[in-house]
C-alpha cells in the first residue's frame, strides 16, 4: 500500500471508461458479464410502480415523500438524506461544493469520485492498495493532512468489504471522510455498513439504487451525511434534479417488501458467487488467480493475456470488465460480474476456450 499523487494525464487510466462500454453497439448481443447490475431487473412490481408515476409529469417534481420514506429506512432524520440523479451526481456536488484543500482516493475503486475531483480542479492523491495484501485498507496509510478521502465498500472492482472500524478509523476532525455503499445492499445482512451512523465524524455515505434494481437508466441514488452536509450540497444542486419516475423509484425500493426483495437477492448473490469462484479456481494451472474473499456482486480475477481472452471471450458471446483503467490494477485483471448458475456453467466453458486460444 502506498501513496500516489498523478500528474497530468497520469499513467494509462482512462477514468471515464466503464462497463457499460463493452455492451454498446456491437457488444450490445453479447451475455453481459462487464455491468454490476443485477440480472432480471428491474421487477414488474416495480416497473409498474414508476409507471405509474407517468401521469404527474406535467407537475414539477417533489422529492418530500422519497427523502422521507429513505430517512426512515436509516433511521434518520429527512435533514440528514438527499437524493440524487445516481451516485454519480454525489461525487460531482462532492467535488464542486465542498472546500477541499488535499483529496485522497483509495484505488483500486470506482474512477468517478476522482475524475469529478479532477475537473472541479482539484490535484488528487491516491492510496493504491495491493493484491499482496489482499486490497485490504490499512487505515494508517491515508496522509493524515488530507481533509477528504474516498473509499468504497465493498470495493469496486476488488470485491473486498472493509470492516466498518477499519473504514471509521479514518474519521478525523476537520475531514470529510466519503464512503461509497453502491454495492452494500448486496451484501447479505449489510453487515460493515456505515449508513444510518451518526457518530462518526465527517461521515458522508452514498448509496445507489441502480445497481439491485436495475435502474442504470433512470439515475437515483442518495447521501447521507450531516445537515450541514447536506445543506451545502443541496446548494450546488440544480432544481429538481432528480425525475418524478425516479423518485416514485426511490420511495418503491426502501419499502419493506423491497427490503425484504433486495435481502434474498443478497443470498443468492452470494451463493452464485461462490459458484463462480469454484469455477474461476479450476484454472489455476492457467495462472489465474481471484481476488478473496470476494463480497460484492462481482469477482476481480488476474490472468496472463488477459487482454486476449478478453478479446476470444467477446468472439464466444462473452462481454467481460477490463481491469488496466483502474488505478493500481494492470492489463492482466478482469472484472466479472456475479450471474446465475446456468450463466457461469456457459461462461466458464467460454472460458476455457478463450484461454486456450490465448496461449496459442
């Protein structure tokens, strides 16, 4: 684990690319394996919910509703909830609203927080966590001067869930410490959640409802943080930034029943992803190695020529995650999206073929 400060155009990194990449255009027939959004969503129930939201759209939207129901599924007061259009939105009203003198990444994550950093003009330093320490955060390797840090959790793409003391750690007086949960709802029982905490100081957690619910296409997501927190990035916000439908969405997806929904969806989560790793194990004698213990919707996998299996296995019907645009992570990682059983049987042999043209 070390620390890293980019200069410009730093190193091959494109922080813009994402997975939905590799399923555009002609990418978009294959079996998608390179998007961390949960196969089969979003539900009827919940399809039907934010269609029936369509006939208030001559009506400006009010957010009163959404915001509430989000703060009593925290346990949270509504002053301390905004909702935004995505995640995404968070990191960007982060980035321009608050006063930031020295911003630290934790890498390998999601690319968004410091690409938003960068373009409001701040200079980002990274902590680049190692495979040879499993991608595990030490605390003590954060500068303790930086007054805002970014981590994910569970991590975006390395799949590891940092305990939540380990995260708190990090808390100092006069930081904003910035902890992206996307992915916690798939984690059976949330367990190292951050969210709903009000005694950690500077805490801003953000989550998404994209990713269980399949809603990539209609942006709604959420901080939590302090008032004055929120008050100040409320401030950056345009008006009514976030759509009629999607908070209809917003309100649908912290009800019980979808608690409850998101909650068994975990369970098989995992239960597939240990199908995965089973199988991704067999290939060992190839090189290929799995980031462990894996706890989110997704596996990081590091492989010789990765780049040409990757090419073989969209030849086979197969659109996989490059890994070489994530800070601290090389063209021999690939990220895999977690799938049904009879998914992974297909991919797997996909893959063997794939490596095996490789080695050729």
């Amino acid at each position: 684990m070390h620390l890293h400060t980019p200069t410009e155009g730093d190193g091959a990194h494109d922080l813009r690319h994402h997975g939905d990449a590799e399923v555009r255009d002609e990418g978009s027939a294959l079996t998608d394996l390179a998007v961390n959004v949960r196969a089969d969503t979003p539900p009827a129930w919940l399809r039907e919910r934010i269609a029936e939201s369509l006939g208030g759209l001559a009506a400006y939207p009010d957010g009163r509703a959404a915001r509430a129901a989000v703060a009593q599924r925290h346990a949270l007061p509504g002053e301390r909830v905004l909702l935004t259009a995505g995640a995404a939105e968070a990191f960007v009203l982060l980035a321009r609203a608050l006063k930031v003198r020295r911003p630290v990444v934790v890498h390998p994550q999601f690319t968004e927080p410091e690409a938003a950093l960068r373009d409001a003009g701040h200079t980002v330093d990274r902590v680049l966590l190692r495979e040879e320490d499993g991608f595990r955060l030490d605390p003590g390797a954060v500068p303790e001067d930086a007054d805002l840090v970014v981590i994910g959790n569970p991590t975006n793409p390395t799949s590891i869930l940092h305990p939540a003391a380990s995260i708190a750690e990090l808390a100092r007086p006069g930081r904003t410490l910035v902890v992206d949960e996307a992915f916690m709802d798939a984690v059976p029982g949330e367990r190292e959640a951050l969210a709903g905490r009000t005694d950690v100081p500077g805490l801003v957690v953000l989550r998404s409802l994209t990713k269980t619910w399949g809603l990539a296409g209609l942006r709604i997501g959420y901080v939590l943080a302090a008032p004055e927190t929120i008050a100040e990035l409320e401030r950056a916000q345009p008006l009514w930034p976030v759509s009629t439908p999607a908070l209809a969405a917003a309100e649908a997806c912290v009800s019980p029943r979808a608690l409850a929904e998101a909650a068994h969806a975990a369970h098989r989560v995992a239960a597939d992803r240990a199908h995965l790793v089973a199988g991704l194990r067999e290939f060992a004698s190839d090189g290929l190695r799995v980031a462990e213990p894996a706890e989110g919707p997704f596996v990081l996998v590091r492989l010789p020529r990765a780049a040409a299996v990757r090419g073989h296995l969209r030849g086979l019907g197969f659109a996989v995650r490059r890994g070489d645009t994530f800070p601290g992570l090389g063209e021999e990682w690939l990220r895999l999206a977690v799938r049904d059983r009879a998914t992974v049987n297909r991919f797997l042999q996909a893959l063997d073929r794939a490596v095996t043209l490789a080695d050729r």
